[in-house]
C-alpha cells in the first residue's frame, strides 16, 4: 500500500493513500467539523456530496480552500484547518445557511440534537450577518414522518439513505439554485408516495427537516385518564439503546431501568414485546416449518423461500415494489402487533377490561410501526390493536418529563404474563436476530432433537447481504439474511429471476436491524454505535436462562389457554396477516 | 457534378437565419431558374459570417462583394443589376462608419482586416451540410495524417507543442489534457464535445458547428485516437435547434464517406459520434455537471479530483474539450505546431473568437489572434461605440468574468493578461458598455444570471450568491448602506474560496471587478442615493420642464399610467406615486421637456 | 458514396472537389490573380459567350493557371461581342472583342503566360466600379 | 396526486419513446426532451409513465425535470413569446421589452394568458445579438424590438394569423 506523506497544522501525518484529509486529520487527533458529511464505517454507506462547505481548509499552494471531507491527501501537502482565512469561511457558509433558516430552535424538534445548531456553537456564532428571503415550503405530515423543508440544508443525507441504501426512491433534490431542497416528486406529501417510513432519512437529517410523529402528548393523556388502563410493550432494540439518551455509553443494556421508568410513568402495565416476538416465532416457525415440508414433499403450489414479515417498513416496500411476490413473505404479524391483539383479546379479558378501555402503547426504535399500527386491518371496529407507538427518543422525553433521574434508577423485572421472554426474542432486535431465533426452535420441532449448540454465528454480523446453511440433522436449510432495503432488493430479483438459493429469508430494513432503527437515539453517523448495541442484545440473549422461543412457559400457556396450536383457525385470525398490491 | 462560375454565399447562422435568410437563399434560386443560371451560378447557405450587426451577409464570389441587411425582395435586384448586368447594388453595399465610404469587397473591411480565422476558417465559406466541400478544403486530411502516419503520442506532442489551450475558458492546456486521458487506463474511453454555450452573449460554438460541423467531428475522431477513445459525444443545447440539425447531418455523411465508423480509412482505428441534449443548465458547461447530465442525472458537479481524464462519463477515463477547441486541432495538424504557435502571445497561442455585441457598431463573431488590444478589437474591428457615445467598459467572460475599463484598452488580450485584470477570457463573450450603463446594475445583471444558473448543491453558490444578489438589489433600489460595500467584498471573497464548481468560485467576479474600477459609481449609489448613469429606476425621478412643455399632451395620452396630468396648453405634471419610470414620456416629448434626476 | 477506404483516397477525393471550390478561395485574393470578366448579358450570349467562358475555364484549370473567370454585364461593346476584360496583376485592364475559343487560347499563351498582348484589344470606354 | 388521466393513446406515445432510447434510465434527458417535443409539456402522469419505463424513481424525474429550464409542467400558450435575456439584448434593452410584454398581457414570467393564447417566457442569448434586443414567438424571431413594437407584436398573433406562427 503506498504511504502518503503529508502535514496538516505543522504535524507531520502518514496516511494510506486514498484517504482523505478529514481523515488523515482525524488520525492525529484534528477534528475538523462537518456537517453534510457522513460515513458509517463497514456498512458501505457514505454520503460526501461535499455541498456544505462548512469542513473547507487551506491547501498550500491551492487557489481555492478546499473540502477536507472529499479532497484525498496527496504527497507532500501542507494543511492548515485555522487560519483566520478558514475561520472566515467557515462562519460565513454557516451563517449563510442559518440566514436562510427558520429561527425557531427553541422549541425546535431537534433542539439539542441539531448538527447545524452544533456547528453554530462550535463556531461561536453569535451574529448573523446576512439577511434576506428564506425558503417558502409548506409541511407535510405523515403517519410516521413529518417534513419540514424550510430547515433542510441539502447536505443530501436523507437522499443518500432514501435512494443508495434503501432503494426506495421517495426523495430526491429537486428545484435548483436558491429553491433546491430535498422532496418527493411533485413534491407530494409522503403519505401519497412509495415512502416505506424506514426513516432512516429522519436518523441521519443534521437538522429539523425530518422529525417522527410525536405522540407523546397523546400518551400522556391516556396516562392521565381514569378509565383507562394503558400497558406498555418494549421492543428489544429499546433496551439496548435508551441509556445513551441519558448520556450513557453506547451499548449499556439498561433493561431494568427502563421498566422501573415505565412504572414511574404510570403504566398499569410493563410489558414486553419480546414476548410476542416468542410468539411470531412459534406462529412464523411452523408456517416455515409447513412449507418446507410441503416443498420437499413435491408440492408444486407452495413457494419457498419464506421471508421474515416483522418488519413494516420492508412490508411496505415489497407491497409497492414486489407485489407479484406478496404470497412469498411469512403470514405472521410483526411482534408489535401480534401482542396489541393479544393484549386486546387474551390479556383484556383476563383482567377483565373492555377493549375500548384498553390503551397498548408501544416504545420502539422504529418509525415505521407509528404507520404499522394505523394499518386498518389491524383494528377491530375502528379500534387499533396497538394505539400509540412511540420511538425510543420520544420515550426519553417522557421520561424526562416525569421528573425521572434514569441513570439511578433500580433495575426492575416485567410484568407476567407478557412480560416473559426468552434470548430467542431479544435478538430480534438485530440483523440475523429472527432468522437466528427461528432455527432454535425450528430446528428442535424439524428433527424433534434438542439443539447441538445455540449460537449460530454464523448468522450474525454486519455484512449488508449474509447466507448461511444450516444443518437440519441431515437436511441443509439455505439461509439469506438483508438488512438495508437496498440489500432487500438484490435478494428479491433473485427471486423474481428465479434463481433463490434460499429456504429462508431475514429482512429487516434498517442497517444493522432495529438497533439501527429510525426511531433510536441519533448515532451521528457513528456506526461504532450500532456494533456496541448488536453487542448489548447478544449478550442480553447470553445471559437468558431460556434462549429458545417455545420453552417460554408463558406462551406455552398462551396456546393451552387460548390459541390451541400454531397456525390454528384463531391463531390465524389473530396473528396473521395479509398483504396489499400498493404499486 | 456541374462547375460553377459564380458562387452565391448566404449567411445561415442563426441571426441571419432569423432575418429570412432562407428566403432570401430560394429567392436566388428562383429569380437563377428565370434566367436559366443555376447550372451556372450556386447559392450555398453557409454558416455565420460573424458580421451580425448587418445581416442578413449576401458574399458574391469570385468578386467578393458583400452585400450586408439583404431582404428577401432585395433578391431580383442583385440577380438584375449584379449577376446580369455586372453592375454592384450600391445601396446594399456595406459604408465604412469612418469614411462614410462604400465598401464593396469583405477584404476592405475593417470588420475582417484584423481577424485571422482558423477556427472559423470554413465558416461563411462552405456549405455545412456538404462534406465534399469540406473535404475540398483539406478536410479530414488531418485525421487522414494522424491515422496512417503519426502516433498518439506524436500527435499529443503535437497539440502540445502548438500551446493550443481549452477555449471554454479556464485555459487548460489541451495537449496535456489529452495526455492524462491517455495515460488512463480503461476498456472504454470517451470524448465529449462540450457543445453547451450558455454565456449570455457567446455564441461563437454555435456558429462552429452551423458552419463547419466537420472539423468538430474530425478533431474529436483524433482526439478519440490519441486517448485511446471510440466513441465520442456532443453535448449541445437543445436551444441549437439549427447546430443540431447540420450536426446529424454531418455525423450521417462522415458515416458514409467511412469517416466515422468502424476501420476508418483502412487503419482498424473505429470511432463514432452520438449527440446528447443539454436541457437548459448553465453550470452543465462544467465537466463533471456535463457529465452528469449526460448519464441522465441532474447536472450538478461533483468535487475533482477525480478529473474526468480518470473518471468521467460512466465512470471511464473522459477527455472533454470545447467546440471551439477542436475546431482549431485539424489546422494545428495540417499547417505544424509551429506556425499555430507563431501567432499569439508567449503564453496564449493562436486565435480567439469573440462574440462582440453591446454598444459597439459591428456587433458580431470575429476572430483576432491572441494579444490583440481591446482598442483594436473595440474600434477597429468593432467599429467604435454606437450613437458616438463615451466607451465605458468591456465586460468579458460573461458571468464569471469581470470588466476591463479605459485603461485597460492597450493591454494585449490573452489568458493571463485578463486574470490579471480581475476578468477572464471565459468562452468569448464581450460585451461593450457605454457611459450610459450602470455598473451596479451589470453586476446584478450577471448576478441573476448565477442566481438562476446556481444548481444549489454547495452553501455559498446556492444562499451566498442570492445574498450578494440581494445586497446589490438594495443598493440599485437607492437602500444600500456604506457599510454593505464592505459586505459585498467580503462575502464575495468567500463564495470565490469555498464554492464547490467553477461556477460558485467565478459568480463574484462581476461584483468584484465592478466594485474595483467603479467604487465611485456604488458609492454614489448608496452615499447620494443616485445612480450616475442613470440607469437605476428607483432611483430616477422623472418631471416636466415647465419652461419647456407646451402643453401638446403627447404625453398625457402615452403615460401607461395616467400619472400625467395637465390642461391643453399648459404646463403638464407628472404624479411621482404614479409613476413607474417607463420612460415613455421621454421618448413622446418633442420638446425635450422631460428631466431624468 | 462508397466510404473512403484510406489516405491516398481521400486525397484523391480532395482534389477533385477542391476545384469546385477554388473559385471561393481565390476570391479571397483576387487582386494577386489573373481575372477574366466575360461579357455575358444577352447579345453576348448569343455570340457565344459562354461557350467562350466554360472554354476558358477549362483551359485555364487545365494548364494550372490560377485565374479567376466570372461573368459580368453588357460592358456595351455589343458590336465585338464575345468580348472579356483580362486583368494581370498589377496591370491596368485590357479589354479584347471577338473571343471565340481559338482567340482564347492565344490570349492565354501569350498575353497571359508571356504577357505579350495580342491582336483584338478594345479600348476602354469607362472605368468600372471597382476602379472608382 | 395526478390530476388528470392520459389517454391510451398518450402512454403509448411515451412507451414507444422510452422503449426507443432501450428503456434506460441513464436516457433520460433524451426521453424528456423526445416526450415533451410531442406532448407540448411533462405533467406529473407523464413522469409517472416515464419513471416506470425507464425502472427509475419518480422523485428522480421530478429532480430532473425542475433542474433544467428547458423542461416544463405547464403548458405553453398557443404562442409562446420568449424575452431574450442574454447580455448583449440586455444592454440594449430588453428589460423594458419584457415589462410591456407582461404589462400588455398581464402575466408574469412562466405564466399564460387565461385563454392560453399566449406564454411568457425569458431565455439566455439565442445567438442572434446582432439584432438585440431579440423576442421569439413561436420559432419566428423578431429583432431590434422597442418596447412600442410589443403592441403590434401581440396583435400579429391575436388577428389569427396564427396559421403562419405555427408553421415557422
């Protein structure tokens, strides 16, 4: 690898070429500030339109300044990143971009998580110099995402994501010069367009542009109303991911505290959603199971491979994108909504309360499950299963508005019945997590002998597009596992094509899984972030007593008590679903 | 095919085009046909003639006489007097603005005395649309060489020995360019003609390709043969409606005659010519813009490196080159390095085409060696300034250019010398300014032009130019402050440092200049609230003369607005509420009633 | 058109066209080359006129000589008609009356190769245009 | 979001175009300009057909269309009148040209009249700066306009001779 010799203020620097200057200043402790700039290191994501200019240092000998995020370092090159001629520039491209700003960050969305708001202190701004028009646009609202382009500064992050990593094309620059912001074609409001409400757009935007849904107020009504009894679910990506919202380092699994917050809010009931991603895999783990068998028995009608269907947003993508596929994906319901219909049915009756009067909030690291619970088909006369689902930082915010010192908190335990889990469900949270949880108990039904061993690394991992096969005593089960909806799409045009290895699928439509979901604290483009959460929810699932989804007793007594069997005439009225031809 | 004795030359550029000079052209064949020439006499579009101020150009040859502003009814009187009776139709002739005099023959012009055309050696000369006539002029004779006797690298050495450099206006030079396409290594290599001319006021790529289409197609072909390239592409507006059409028609017969295509001229070497549409983005001019615009994507530039010699459309190594810098390459090729190196300065080889228009009397497409001074482009070429009005200015390279005063007119004109004078050469464009034009005002001009052009990826391109914009609308409104003079500057400055395309880092150009050789004139804007020349509306205020007017109510019955009011007879008053300075009322009054202050 | 199939082609290809536009080039020059004008309004004509031009045409691209030949009016000697004006470079111009092809061919050797005029010359009644 | 429904016919057209350029995204431009060369202006159900032609994102042609002037959404007048903009039409005036052409039809710049006979455009620079300031209706090209020539402009056009604008 040839080395490339460079000084960046006075300190002498060695770097590999290719790198660029951010980089190669980065290494010896200089942090040159950014703001369109963004890379998560190993997933293959990077977007350095090198648009804002805010990163721009003074090259020697070079007539311009030039971006440090997309200028490689070359031989012999003399950096400096403060001369007052930097300094200068710097302040004026961010008061530029404040000047054509709303003033609003006090009561701003993203106040106090804002890049631009960041980078104006960093730089000690305190004047704006420039003054004159600002951008017009109106705000759009969707059931998950809400727009406001007035703050969009075009670093073109969420364009990268929408399109490069997801594939899914809803944004887009559009306009040019002064008028130029990101939006839909026609600039349509999201709810009319392919948007999958990934959100993956809302977790890299620096600014307000792109904010979730806030239902919080809503919550806090419930809370506060007497005829009430409001239950909590929590995803397993949750758990993995909340501490940091209370400065707490990126991967402390703050289980315990977050149940003990829950209580404190005043929720009747902590449950957990693990419990029903035990449940999916009994309900998806037979559907697998049946089909498999059909299959090899030579049964022309059924189809493999068998797609995991948890995750809403990449159930919309396909819906619009691959509806001639949409008998292919698993019938189950997510693990969200499997537990608001159970709740609704089985848990109400057992303490004995009208569904009406039953509120299921969800805490999850997803945009898409506010859109995944507004679906019709899952509310029963104009009732959801689940009425509010909030992401991990709105849960923050209530509890910071309870007054709640979390970092002291007690650790605490769910309530029963479903509050019990087993490691199969926790690792739902992450890339491989389902498809992983799916073969322990699978495996166990298929060859009706305990599992060898039950950490199967094989699955796991950051890779965009991972296969495995896995030895069924005898009979090898292809496995394909994508995360990203870009990596989705690969996978199906194999299908389509008609040459799919695979006897199953795991999608989930977030890099790296849920715990890099749209609705987690912002990881700033830090992808050390999303490794030391997959690291919490693994060892969270290490340390369960039960780590297979069908020796969780609390199901089991759900199936004696209520449900029957897997796939069962009312386990299929209740847990399972059908899909829609959007395109 | 026949041979004629006469030859009748009708300028089918654009301007003329718009001047019926089509008709004009089947007139002549018409009013032939009557007389049984046209066996004997041939009438040839051919492309501009550069002299634009007069067309439609009618040049008759083997005499050379010019005909200049010719209407399609003048025809029958040229074929009667001159081509039977052997008599010039004086009244068409063109009068030297100096002497007064009648001109009859191109050569006595002062318009070509000083132009030296090799780019635009074939332009008013052939038929565009025959490449037998181009061929007849040494065409192809280039690549011909090139192909069977000379290397890549030789023919690089060439192009690089001549000095020639990119006339698109940042002054690359083209040899070296073409040498770091070469030494890329690719399976797939490109050559694209940047044919997209958006300089408001150049439009001398145009009138290449709408008269000499071929020496384009050829010099890509060697272009495409020393970078290792078989396939070219030109990038041409689609606003060229006419450039397009002579193009295809170029590219269709070069395929023929086994010009283009594969194992041309039986050396195994294949090449070939498609044409892309540019859509109406200014910033497309810049490479990686073109590029992108080319692969069907919004044409937004992206950060070089990596340069398009590595990689460029599709991700393959790319050579771009302007339409006036291929057109010098066939002639670099057949007349040596040498002799194209002998004409110019040290630094700055050959010729330049201007597109000269404004307050000049010859607007027009000339082309002068480099090292020329404005005072001869400006009075001799260009014919002085019109209405015998006070040269105040010469702005060149358009948007991203500035502008060169009275003191600049001795100063030889050449790459160098005009960055050194806070402009540039950019594509060509100069436009002539006189005493009437108010600087703040041209500034702004170009300054919207950016605004409109900015394709709003980078911070101070997208919000800093619109700023500065701002900060100049204030300023012409009668607004403006001291203290934003200091502004302008500074925010100026930085735009030039950060922006992210040549576009960005030049859009100040014409503020900084201004504000460098006419502080003056913004001073007086925001310090008197007037504007000198006169030419800011918010800051005019129209009124009547009472000693003057006679109350004729010529323009009591003009004023758009009835802001005018008075009795038969009397003196007339004007409402300034009501006003909106159309000045209307001045160009009615007989009387020279009317005051501008 | 069948395709150019190499240099030497091409060449051969320029060549031939080369003459019917020469008349163009020439033009840019004209005073440094011998110029012809043929008399070619009606009655010229009908003497034969322009059997006289395409003969001189010929002759002339034969022999290499590079000269211009254009038509022009009626110079009003109808009675000598075919009648042409030959200018030789910085002389005065030398009208001749009768030109038929044999006359031509004379001027040609001899006036215009040896400079020696021959029988036939007109004077000039007037000055032209150009000589204003 | 679209407004109106295309005609059979219509996509047709369309189709036939993409499929002409290989149904490539990378084609584009090329399409949009072969599409609106047809249909006159690219409305919203026109870049629908296109996206799913050429397998490309909607956003992606709306991001096209809106970068490039020479594309638009809106359909021009019968007689689209376009300003010359470019600098030479500028110094001699083609400002004031322009604010009687919006004065006399009472339009702004991109707009039509309400009986869509006319549109106002401005373009950058036609090449013809010898007779700036330069007005384009239809293809036809009128040189040295002074803003009293606006009036007999419009009223060429008005007076139905429509026939001879539209065969330019």
């Amino acid at each position: 690898m040839e080395m490339i010799n460079l000084t960046i203020d006075h300190k002498p620097v060695v770097v590999r070429k290719g790198t660029t200057v951010l980089k190669a200043a980065s290494s010896i402790g200089i942090d040159i500030p950014t703001l369109c700039y963004m890379k998560l290191d190993d997933m293959n994501i990077e977007n350095k339109p090198g648009g804002c200019r805010v990163c721009v240092v003074e090259v020697k000998g070079r007539r311009n300044l030039a971006p440090a995020c997309c200028t490689e370092a070359t031989e012999g090159m003399e950096i400096s990143t403060h001369t007052i001629r930097v300094v200068n520039a710097r302040r004026t491209v961010v008061e530029l971009i404040l000047s054509d700003h709303p003033a609003d960050c006090l009561i701003c969305a993203k106040s106090g998580n804002c890049e631009l708001q960041d980078m104006a202190h960093h730089l000690g701004i305190r004047q704006i110099h420039y003054e004159g028009a600002k951008s017009m646009y109106r705000e759009d609202t969707s059931p998950a995402i809400i727009r406001d382009i007035n703050k969009c500064i075009m670093c073109r992050r969420c364009e990268t994501m929408c399109n490069d990593v997801q594939t899914v094309g809803v944004l887009s620059a559009i306009n040019r010069g002064f008028n130029a912001v990101v939006a839909p074609a026609f600039e349509m409001n999201l709810d009319h367009s392919v948007c999958t409400y990934c959100g993956q757009c809302v977790a890299v935007c620096p600014t307000g542009a792109l904010t979730e849904v806030d239902q919080t107020g809503a919550v806090i009504r419930a809370l506060s109303d007497p005829t009430k009894t409001v239950i909590v679910q929590t995803a397993p990506a949750v758990r993995a991911a909340l501490g940091e919202e209370f400065g707490m380092p990126a991967g402390t699994l703050v289980t315990g505290k977050m149940v003990a917050a829950l209580r404190r809010l005043g929720f009747d009931y902590v449950f957990d959603t693990d419990f029903a991603a035990d449940l999916t895999i009994l309900e998806e783990g037979t559907e697998l199971l049946n089909r498999l068998s059909a299959f090899m028995e030579g049964d022309k009608n059924v189809k493999l491979p068998i797609l995991t269907s948890c995750c809403p947003a990449w159930v919309k993508f396909f819906e619009h994108s691959f509806p001639e596929l949409k008998d292919i994906p698993s019938t189950a319901r997510s693990p969200q909504q499997m537990f608001g219909s159970i709740a609704k049915t089985y848990f109400a009756d057992k303490i004995n309360v009208k569904r009406e009067n039953l509120v299921v909030v969800s805490i999850m690291p997803c945009l898409a499950k506010k859109y995944e619970s507004s679906r019709p088909e899952f509310s029963v006369n104009g009732n959801p299963d689940v009425d509010y689902a909030l992401t991990t930082r709105e849960l923050a915010h209530l509890i910071n508005l309870g007054n709640i010192e979390f970092k002291s908190l007690p650790n605490e335990e769910f309530d029963a019945p479903l509050g019990e889990s087993t490691g199969a469900a926790v690792i739902f949270g992450t890339t491989g997590g389902v498809i992983e949880a799916a073969v322990r108990t699978a495996y166990e039904i298929f060859t009706g002998k305990p599992l060898p061993r039950i950490d199967f690394e094989e699955l796991r991992g950051m890779d965009g597009l991972r296969k495995a096969t896995i030895d069924f005593n005898g009979t090898p089960i292809h496995i394909g596992i994508a995360h990203g909806l870009g990596n989705a799409r690969k996978l199906l045009e194999d299908i389509q094509a008609g040459h799919s290895e695979f006897h199953a699928i795991e999608i989930m439509s977030c890099p790296g899984g849920c715990i890099g979901g749209g609705g987690q604290p912002y990881h700033h483009g830090n992808a050390e972030i999303l490794k030391k959460r997959q690291r919490a929810i693994y060892s969270e699932d290490r340390n369960k007593i039960l780590r297979k989804s069908h020796e969780n007793p609390y199901i089991v007594k759900l199936y004696e008590e209520f449900l029957g069997a897997p796939m069962s005439e009312k386990a299929h009225h209740l847990l399972h679903t059908k899909y829609f031809d959007r395109s | 095919m026949a041979e004629y004795n006469m030859h009748i030359l009708v300028c089918g550029g654009t301007g003329c085009k718009a001047s019926e000079s089509e008709l004009i052209k089947s007139n002549f064949q018409h009013r032939l046909n009557e007389f049984g020439l046209s066996d004997e006499i041939q009438v040839v579009l051919t492309g501009c003639f550069g002299f634009c101020e007069k067309g439609p150009i009618v040049k008759i040859l083997p005499d050379n006489t010019f005909y200049t502003q010719v209407t399609p009814e003048d025809v029958t009187e040229i074929v009667n007097e001159h081509i039977i009776k052997g008599r010039k139709v004086e009244r068409l002739l063109y009068r030297d603005p100096e002497t007064h005099e009648l001109v009859g023959d191109s050569k006595g012009m002062d318009f070509y005395k000083k132009q030296i055309r090799i780019a635009l050696r074939n332009c008013g000369f052939i038929n565009p649309e025959n490449i037998e006539e181009y061929i007849g002029r040494d065409g192809y004779a280039a690549l011909g060489t090139c192909l069977s006797e000379k290397t890549p690298d030789e023919v690089i050495e060439m192009i690089k020995d001549s000095g020639l450099r990119g006339r698109g206006g940042g002054g690359f030079p083209t040899g070296l360019k073409w040498q770091l396409t070469r030494k890329s290594v690719s399976d797939q290599k490109y050559v694209v003609c940047n044919a997209d001319e958006g300089d408001p006021g150049a439009f001398m790529d145009r009138s290449i390709l709408e008269g000499d289409p071929h020496s384009v197609l050829e010099a890509m072909a060697i272009c495409g043969y020393c970078v290792g390239a078989d396939k070219g592409l030109v990038y041409i507006r689609a606003e060229y409606p006419l450039a397009i059409e002579r193009l295809k028609i170029a590219i269709n017969q070069a395929r023929e005659y086994g010009l283009l295509g594969d194992d041309i001229l039986g050396t195994g070497f294949n090449f070939d010519v498609e044409i892309r549409y540019g859509a109406g983005a200014f910033v497309c001019g810049e490479e990686t813009a073109l590029i992108h615009s080319m692969e069907g994507k919004r044409g937004e530039p992206t950060v070089k490196p990596p340069f398009p010699a590595e990689k460029g459309y599709n991700g393959k190594p790319t050579n771009v080159n302007n339409v006036e810098t291929f057109a010098n390459i066939p002639v670099i090729i057949n007349k040596g390095p040498e002799w194209f190196a002998s004409i110019g300065t040290e630094k700055s080889k050959g010729t330049k085409v201007f597109a000269l228009a404004g307050k000049i009397n010859n607007v027009g497409l000339i082309e002068v060696p480099m090292g020329i001074t404005l005072r001869e482009i400006i009075y001799d070429i260009g014919g002085g300034i019109k209405d015998g009005r006070e040269f105040k200015a010469v702005q060149t390279g358009g948007p991203s250019g500035g502008c060169l005063t009275k003191s600049f007119l001795d100063t030889p004109i050449d790459y160098d010398n005009l960055v050194a004078a806070g402009s540039m050469m950019g594509s060509g464009g100069m436009i002539v300014l006189d005493d009437t034009d108010c600087m703040v005002a041209i500034a702004k001009f170009y300054l919207e032009f950016t605004l409109d052009e900015s394709c709003g990826k980078c911070t101070p391109c997208r919000i800093g130019n619109k700023r500065l914009h701002e900060i100049l609308e204030k300023i012409t409104e009668g607004n403006g402050k001291v203290e934003d003079l200091d502004r302008l500057r500074l925010l100026s400055n930085v735009i030039k440092d950060t922006s992210l395309c040549g576009l960005g880092q030049t859009s100040p150009n014409p503020v900084l200049s201004t504000l460098d050789h006419f502080y003056d004139e913004y001073l007086a804007h925001v310090t008197t609230a007037s504007c000198p020349a006169g030419q800011c509306k918010a800051l005019m205020h129209y009124s009547i003369d009472p000693d003057k007017c006679t109350g004729c109510t010529l323009c009591f019955r003009n004023c758009p607005v009835g802001a005018i009011s008075g009795e038969r007879r009397a003196p007339h008053y004007i409402d300034q509420s009501l006003c909106i300075k159309c000045g209307v009322c001045v160009a009615k009054c007989k009387f020279d009633a009317v005051l501008i202050g | 058109m069948n395709k150019i199939k190499n240099l030497a082609d091409l060449k051969k290809l320029q060549s031939e066209v080369q003459s019917k536009i020469k008349l163009r080039e020439k033009g840019d020059s004209p005073e440094q080359l011998v110029q012809i004008k043929v008399s070619m309004a009606t009655c010229g004509i009908a003497s034969g006129a322009k059997e006289t031009m395409n003969f001189l045409i010929e002759e002339l691209d034969h022999q290499g000589i590079d000269a211009i030949v254009t038509q022009t009016g009626c110079m009003g000697y109808c009675y000598a008609e075919p009648t042409i004006e030959l200018t030789i470079p910085g002389k005065a111009p030398v009208v001749y009356g009768f030109v038929n092809k044999n006359k031509a061919l004379e001027i040609i050797e001899k006036h215009i190769k040896l400079n020696e005029m021959v029988d036939g010359i007109i004077p000039v009644a007037y000055s032209t245009i150009e000589n204003k | 979001m679209p407004g109106i429904k295309l005609s059979e016919k219509t996509i047709g057209i369309i189709q036939q175009i993409c499929s002409d350029f290989r149904n490539e995204g990378s084609e584009l431009i090329n399409v949009l300009h072969q599409t609106q060369g047809k249909l006159g202006y690219l409305p919203a159900e026109v870049q629908e057909v296109i996206a799913k032609e050429l397998n490309i994102s909607v956003a992606k042609v709306y991001g096209v269309v809106t970068f490039y002037s020479f594309f638009t959404m809106i359909p021009m007048g019968e007689h689209p009148i376009s300003i010359c903009m470019g600098t030479a039409c500028y110094v001699r005036g083609s400002e004031q040209v322009l604010a009687e052409f919006k004065r006399q039809l009472s339009i702004e710049v991109g707009q039509s009249t309400p009986d869509n006979k006319f549109s106002l455009n401005c373009l950058r620079c036609v090449g013809a700066c010898g007779l700036a300031p330069v007005v384009m209706v239809g293809d036809k090209v009128y040189g040295r306009v002074s803003p009293q020539m606006v009036k007999n402009i419009i009223s060429e056009y008005k007076e139905g001779c429509a026939s001879e604008a539209k065969s330019a």
